[in-house]
C-alpha cells in the first residue's frame, strides 16, 4: 500500500486502504480519507505563506495521479480524480467528485462545487468561484488581473451548468451565467446572459443554446446537456436533472 521509497510524515494522518506511490513526499498537515490512491513522485501538502495553516483534506475514495503537487490548506471532498502533473495551491475548497485534467494549475484562493470538470492544461486563476457540474475544456484560462502586473484581485465567477470549450479566455470579473456554452478560442470579457451561446475574441451572443441540434440523428437540442448526458454522474443527481429539465418551460428550451 506504501512503497518504500515514499517519505510520509509521522503526523500526517492517512486513512485506511491509502495507497502512496514510489518517490512521493506527504507532509505534516495533510489529512487523507479512506481508499484513496496517490501516485508516484506526487507532493502533497506542501506550507505556504500564504495559506492559513489548515490542514490539507482530501476525501475518500479519491486519485491523485503522479508527479502532482497539492499545498496545505486546501479541501477536496470525495472521490477527487486528476490526471498527471497536476498543481493545486493553498486554499482550494471543492466539493465531491472534481476531476482535473492532466497539467491543470489551481492557484488557489478558490471556490469550486460539486462535479466540476477540468480537462487538460486548465488555468484557474485566485478569486475564481465556479458553482456545479461545469465542464472546462483542454486549454481554457480564468483570469483574476484586470491590468497586470497589479494587487487587484478580480475573480471569475461560474454559475452551474457553463461549458467553456477550448482554448478559451475568461476575463477578470465577468461572471458567466447558468448554462452558458462559450465556443471555442473566445475571450468573454462581458457578462453572458443565461443559456446562451457566446463565440468570438471579444466573445458575442450568437444565440440561444437549445439552437443547437445533436448530431446523433435525433435533431433534438444538445442543451441543456443534462437531458441526454448522464456518464459518470450519480443516479440521484441525474433523476434530479430529469426532474428540473421537465419542469422547464418548453418555449424556452423546445424540447417538445
């Protein structure tokens, strides 16, 4: 369950079942919950000056893939997956089921919800708040700085439901509303509106987000995408979307 090159502090505190990888460093104030899994040559609850000296928490039945590096103070509920080379910094506080991908960069002093989804190469600026079940795609970057270098801290807000594609950039301050699809190598410096399709650098409105069709034939609206997109998801969570979706007013969404 430990490999012998692996250096763990005496007062870390580890669950049962937790696995450590050869050539990773867990220290002092980290708390890690029941089967979680931690790669190779990861670091994890490294001291920060800039942290407030509480314990880093990961929760249960989690997986930090290798060559990751997690500071202190920073709190992540169960079943936290990320890919490889991973950097979260001090005062990151997520709910259950975050999975970030591969080269993400958390820089802390963040706020993140429930099953939020990070693909490869994320940038999450400090002050960025993202709300639930949101999918950032390879490359997309929230910024804090509205004129840098500078002090000014101006963080990016992400209601539910937001799907930013790649190689976008958020601007500092803008908060994207609920269900908002921005296309891919947009910059969003105002504030979209919600459910609504924003594309282009300085991004624009083009539409509403039920005009789009799947392309499996069906020609139904691809969004809200909780109707027809379940994988990896709770039972409970999705009879909770279906529930909400069909409540919805169908002038609206023309899902009829």
């Amino acid at each position: 369950m430990i490999a012998d090159t692996a250096i763990i502090s005496p007062k870390a505190r580890l669950g049962r079942n937790v696995r450590v990888g050869p050539f990773t460093i867990i220290h002092d104030n980290v708390e890690i919950a029941d089967n979680t899994s931690i790669g190779s040559h990861c670091e994890i609850g490294i001291e920060s000056e800039l942290s407030d000296k509480s314990p880093l928490q990961i929760g249960s039945d989690s997986l930090i893939r290798s060559h990751s590096v997690f500071y202190e103070s920073s709190t992540f509920g169960k079943n936290l997956v990320t890919g490889h080379s991973v950097l979260v910094r001090e005062n990151t506080h997520a709910g259950i089921g975050l999975q970030i991908g591969s080269m993400g960069d958390f820089q802390g002093h963040c706020s993140i919800g429930d099953h939020v989804k990070t693909q490869s190469n994320v940038f999450i600026a400090q002050g960025s708040v993202l709300k639930n079940y949101i999918w950032l795609l390879p490359y997309t970057v929230l910024t804090n700085d509205p004129h840098p270098p500078s002090d000014v801290v101006k963080g990016v807000i992400l209601e539910d439901f937001v799907v930013i594609a790649a190689m976008s950039v958020v601007l500092p301050g803008v908060t994207v509303a609920k269900g908002v699809l921005v296309g891919a190598n947009s910059t969003v410096r105002d504030n979209p509106e919600k459910d609504t399709v924003v594309v282009g650098s300085p991004a624009k409105t083009i539409c509403k987000t039920n005009k789009i069709k799947l392309k499996d034939g069906s020609d139904l609206p691809a969004y809200p995408w909780r109707r027809h997109f379940h994988r990896g998801y709770p039972e409970e969570v999705v009879k909770e979307w279906l529930n909400s979706v069909n409540d919805l007013d169908l002038n609206d969404y023309d899902i009829s």
